[in-house]
C-alpha cells in the first residue's frame, strides 16, 4: 500500500461551556479496548476492523480485472443491491466522479434494487435496450427481496438481449461464500463472483468487493482508497491516544445524546458528499437506532438547504447537533468573471474563486449555528481524493462501533429492519 497521509482533521465547539464527562470518556476507553479485544456485543462481525490491513493483493488484481473488463465492454453498468449493499459504492463514487455524466461517462453508472419502483426500473430497461449493459447484483443474504426483484428483471432483459451465455458472461455475483440464492445461481450459470466476508456486515462492507468493484469500475484507484482506511486501521490499533478522533466524535454524540440532544445532522457545503451523508445515516441509525435510544441522524446539503431547513435550524427546538464536513484544499476550477458593470451589485466579487466564496459561506454559517446554540462538530479532509475518502469512511466506521457500544447497543445487528420486511412477506407470499 502507498504510504500517503491522510490529513483527516476534528474539531469540537459546543455553544455553551459543556464539557465531555470523565464518564463518558472512561465508557469510551473501556469499549476502544473491547473492541480491539473483540469482548463486545456483535463480536463475530468485527472482520471490517483489519480488512484494510489484511485484504489480499490476489482479490485486488482479480476486482480491477473484472473491472477494466467491465469498463471495455459496457457503456452501461448496473449495481443492483441495496442499503449497504450499493450505499458505501455510491457514496464513493459520487464524491470523486460527481460530474461523471458530463464528461469521462465510460460506463455510465447506475442503481438497481433500491426501490420497488416499476416506473424506475422500466426506464433503466429501456435504457439497457439501448447501451451495451453489464449487471453487478450484490447481496450478502441473497434473499433481499428489492434486489432479488430487480435482479430477475434484469437478467431476463439481459438474456433476451444477448442470449443466455453472452447474459451470463456480462452478469458479475457479490454475495457470501454458499449461502443463499445467490450464490446458487453463480454455481449454476457460472457468474463470475466476489464473496463477501461472513463477518462484515452490510453497512461496514465498503471496503469489500462489495463496495470495491463498482468504485473500480468508475475507475477510481480502489489501492489508494484503501490505503487510507489502512493508515487509520493500523494507527487506530496502536493506543487509546492514536484513536483520539473517533473517540472523541463517540465521546461527543453520546454526551449529546445524554445531555437531551436527539438529532445529528449531516451538513457538507460540497454537495460532492451528499451520498457520503447518506451511507453515513444508514451506517448510524441502523447501527444505534435500537432499544428506544439514538440519536436520529438527518443530512442536509448546503447552501442549497439553508433555503429549505436553515430557519428551523437557526431557531427551531434546541435538539441539534450539526457535523460539518469540509475539504481544507478543495479544486478551485471556478472564478466570479468581472463584467466592468455592477448592475448585480456583484462586480466587488469579481476575480474571487466560488471555492472561496463557499468558504466564506460555511464560515459565516457556523458562527450562526453556534450563535443559535447548535453544537457544531467539523471534520475537514485535507483533500477531496481516494486515499482522504477511505480514510474518512473508516473513521466513520470505527467512531460508529465505539458510539453505539458506548450508547449500550449492538452495532452490528438490525433487529427493527425484520418488521417491515416480516409485514410485507405476509402480504405477499
Ligand atoms: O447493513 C446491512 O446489513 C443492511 O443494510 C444490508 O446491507 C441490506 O439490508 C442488504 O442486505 P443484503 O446484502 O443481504 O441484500
């Protein structure tokens, strides 16, 4: 792995004078050293812990092969699996190619299984009609009945497309070792497939094939990517003190959390991060949003949502917590052109950077936030690259365990989630 430093920054402000109790801090330590133990509820899904550190050179060629052959034959590469079976991929992608369709759109990306939408899918059959088309179908269980769904669906089209055998040469199986119909399916017809470890969990597998090939195949380097959340895998093993900013983001949430604050909410003036907020709020509320407790973890894009959310969040009930995420070096493509005229009122602006404007924005808003007595939490990437974005994840996930074991949860169930699925099955089987 290359050995780069990721330039991952935290910093704390509470509006009043709150402090993090010694209580808290003490429950964070003992669950920091559980966790590295392996002595804490969910134990037999800690394998994301180390993955970084110990994911074979072997499975990395054979993903990027697969990958640059995906990238050769298909204008159109569908990921079809849902919550963290395509959330951690999207987040990635998004982030580094946001505006991958308008340029470099070789294959273009897109999601399947999601939704139960027919609307949806009918046009992403069309669509396949249409372009060159590979399927990537991911599901650890192999029974997920929105991706099971759509993956029936897809395949018929690719089949009637290409016939049978071409079909099964552009269709590429994540799933687990055996288990499963999807696995079954591979054995059968011969897909090509990635196994997901046993014990990672949906929401922690992005550093798996799961998350891994669909980022290979927007031609992301996945090396780098992982080299980031290998840096902070190995330094976060070393003491209680080298894992001082997950801790302290732990620390935070549950001191927030006991102090009656109920929501945390996602803020990024890069709507680069947008799907970064959305793996992260799956990643939190379904690892803490257990027995009664958690708190709710809501995203927002500014400043487009400063227009929507902003007055409630200025001035609504004082329950919030705001963790705004921000790159210290962002790409400055973009400058205010000068007109020679101020009809605008905006001619002062003229040869600024929009990255500096948006700057000034994000300054100017957190001053308001605390001002409003929102708690404002700031993480700042150095650089918006694979090797910060693999670092940032990680920290995410490490700082999640240890929050929902501080909180007196599993991390690494999601009991709730059989409710609906257990209601919907009885309607329709
Ligand atoms: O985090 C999780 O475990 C879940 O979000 C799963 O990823 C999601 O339910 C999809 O499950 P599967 O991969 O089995 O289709």
């Amino acid at each position: 792995m290359p050995a780069k430093k990721s330039g991952l920054e935290f910093s704390l402000q509470w509006p009043g004078d709150q402090e993090i109790s010694s209580e808290i801090m003490k429950q964070v330590q003992s669950n920091y050293e559980n966790l590295l133990a392996s002595q804490v509820p969910g134990n037999d899904y800690l394998g994301w812990l180390d993955w970084p550190l110990e994911v074979e050179s072997q499975l990395l060629e054979r993903i990027e092969g697969r990958a640059k052959k995906i990238r050769e034959e298909a204008e159109l590469y569908v990921s079809t699996g849902i919550g963290g079976s395509y959330l951690g991929a999207r987040a990635v992608i998004e982030a580094l190619r946001p505006y991958g369709e308008l340029k470099d759109n070789k294959p273009e990306i897109v999601w399947a299984g999601q939704n139960i939408s027919g609307t949806y899918h009918a046009a992403l059959l069309e669509s396949m009609e249409q372009k060159d088309t590979h399927i990537n179908v991911i599901s650890k269980s192999g029974t997920t009945t929105e991706t099971a769904l759509a993956f029936r669906l897809l395949r018929q089209a690719l089949e009637d497309k290409y016939g049978s055998r071409e079909a099964s040469r552009r269709i590429t199986v994540t799933t687990s070792q055996d288990s499963g119909a999807l696995a079954s399916a591979a054995a059968e017809k011969g897909y090509e497939k990635f196994v997901i470890p046993e014990d990672v969990g949906g929401r922690f597998s992005v550093f798996t094939p799961v998350g891994l090939l669909p980022i290979a195949v927007a031609g992301i380097d996945i090396r780098d990517f992982l080299a980031g959340a290998a840096e902070l895998a190995e330094k976060y093993r070393k003491d209680f003190e080298a894992a001082r900013l997950p801790v302290r983001y732990a620390a935070a949430r549950n001191q927030f959390y006991s102090d009656g604050g109920r929501v945390e909410l996602f803020a990024s003036f890069f709507p680069e991060f947008s799907r970064v907020g959305a793996w992260w709020q799956q990643l939190f509320g379904e690892s803490e949003g257990k027995e009664g407790k958690g708190l709710y973890p809501a995203t927002v894009d500014f400043t487009t949502d400063l227009h929507s959310l902003g007055q409630y969040i200025q001035d609504g009930p004082r329950h919030l917590l705001e963790t705004l995420l921000s790159v210290k070096e962002p790409k400055q493509p973009l400058q205010v052109p000068a007109t020679g005229e101020d009809e605008d009122g905006l001619e002062t602006l003229a040869g600024r950077s929009f990255a500096d404007i948006n700057r000034q924005a994000e300054a100017g808003t957190r001053a308001a936030h605390l001002e409003g007595g929102v708690s404002v939490i700031d993480i700042k990437l150095q650089k918006l690259d694979p090797h910060n974005l693999g670092a940032l994840l990680y920290f995410f996930m490490f700082s999640c365990a240890l929050s929902a074991l501080t909180l007196g949860v599993n991390p690494f169930d999601q009991p709730g989630v059989e409710a609906y699925k257990k209601n919907m099955n009885n309607r329709l089987f």
